[in-house]
C-alpha cells in the first residue's frame, strides 16, 4: 500500500473513532472524571428485593426456620406492618443517623411482644430472607467490567443483619469488586444522611472530587450525594420521582449497564 493510501486509512480510521466517541462520550467523558464508582444496592445490581406481600410465602420461610407459635396470617400481618415502619420512619430526618434495628421492631410489636426471643430471632431471620435479592448474571458482567477501570464500592440502606447479604455478594462472585461495603444496619445511619457517604470517603481513603455516586433514589441517592458535594448519576425509576426535591442528578441513565 502507498503511503498516501496509508495516510488516507489512518484518516479515515481518526475520523471514524472521533465520530464514535461523538456519539458515545457524554456519559463516558463524566465517568472518566472519577476514580471510584460509589453504587446502590437494591434495584440497582440487585434485584427482586422487600419481598413482603401476601403471597411471597413469608409463612412457608418462616415454618422452614422453625417457627411453630404463628400462624400464617400472623407472620404476614407482623412482618409487613414492620417492614412499612421501618420505611415510613426512614423518611423521617431525626432518624437518619440513629435508625433502629428491625430486632427493636419486631420486639414492640403488639402480635410478637408475647413470643419468646427464639421467635423473635425466627422473625427477624425470615425478614431477611425476604428482604435481600438477586443479583443477575448480567448485572455480576457488568460489575466485572466497571471494576475493570474504575474502584467500586456500595452505599446501601438494609433493615435487616447485613450477614446475609454480604453472603450473597460473596456467593454471586462480585464481593471482589468492592474496596469498602457500606451497609446502613451495621452503623444505624441511613442515606440520605452525609454521615454514611463520608464514612466511604474515609474509607477509601480519597477525595470526594474522586467519587460519584450511583442509585435508583433521588431522594436517597441523588439528594442525599448532592447534599454531600458529591456527584451522583440516578438510575431513572419513575415511581420513586419527587418534585419537591431541590437537587438534580448530573446524569440519568435507564439501567446500569448504559455505563458501559
């Protein structure tokens, strides 16, 4: 080949790559800012999570566990009433940085107060079960990937234990993935609280211009980044949208895997 058909292929293959990242760059230029991807857990990798309704077998789990003192429109009645206080108190600021256990719940409760502590531990077991989800084979490639140019780490809001769901990102093969694991039950601070995305900060061990934060909320996730000073990307969920809030995501994408 002459140089001059060289010269016109190279042309050719700059022009085309420019015009690639013409279409592609927005979102990938903004994450190329950061060292570290800051992710939400529910709904966001994980999914089919609080699976509380009256026919997601709460009783079968329950008699499974080796609770026998409850009958089933019981554990129903109890573990959904707890699960919609421990949602409805989490929307309250003064609880943000001192949110109870689903234990303490599960203890006050009018149905549960007469049970001995082994039931209340059976409760409080089965809660979990049906609190945590799934993460998909799709969503553990697509973590594999972003850990591949960027430091990740999670954020997430769990009622329950976090025994569980640490066992869950270690059986599905993506525990490798995160330098630092935020569970809010282990620390009893909730997002939207500063207080639990400075606690990644600290450690990883970075500056907060290095970190953008990734969730399905914009109350939790978006406001609660933004009003840290950190960036954030919200994973657009129509049903959790709130024209009350003042802060606007510096990108919306329909899924996690638009950030590949």
């Amino acid at each position: 080949m002459s140089t001059n058909a060289k010269n016109t292929v190279k042309e050719y293959n700059r022009n085309k790559a420019s015009d690639f990242e013409s279409k592609e760059s927005p979102l990938r230029k903004f994450i190329g800012q950061f060292d570290v991807l800051l992710l939400d857990m529910g709904e966001t990798f994980m999914f089919n999570v609080d699976r509380f309704g009256v026919d997601d077998g709460l009783f079968k789990t329950y008699s499974e566990f080796g609770g026998k003192h409850l009958s089933e429109e019981d554990v129903y009645q109890i573990l959904w009433s707890v699960f919609n206080a421990l949602i409805a108190d989490g929307r309250i600021p003064e609880n943000y940085d001192k949110m109870p256990s689903v234990s303490s719940y599960l203890k006050r409760h009018p149905s549960a107060k007469a049970l001995p502590l082994s039931e209340i531990d059976i409760l409080e077991v089965v809660f979990a079960e049906h609190e945590i989800g799934h993460i998909p084979e799709k969503y553990i490639e697509i973590l594999r990937k972003l850990s591949s140019t960027h430091r990740l780490g999670i954020i997430s809001d769990i009622w329950s234990n976090s025994e569980r769901f640490y066992r869950e990102l270690i059986d599905s093969g993506v525990s490798g993935f995160f330098e630092v694991v935020i569970f809010s039950s282990d620390i009893g601070i909730i997002k939207p609280s500063p207080k639990i995305f400075s606690k990644a900060i600290e450690e990883l061990d970075t500056d907060i211009s290095e970190v953008v934060y990734i969730g399905d909320s914009l109350r939790r996730d978006v406001e609660g980044a933004k009003n840290f000073g950190m960036s954030a990307i919200w994973i657009k969920d129509e049903q959790k949208m709130n024209s009350n809030l003042n802060v606007q995501p510096d990108f919306i994408i329909n899924d996690l895997q638009d950030m590949l």
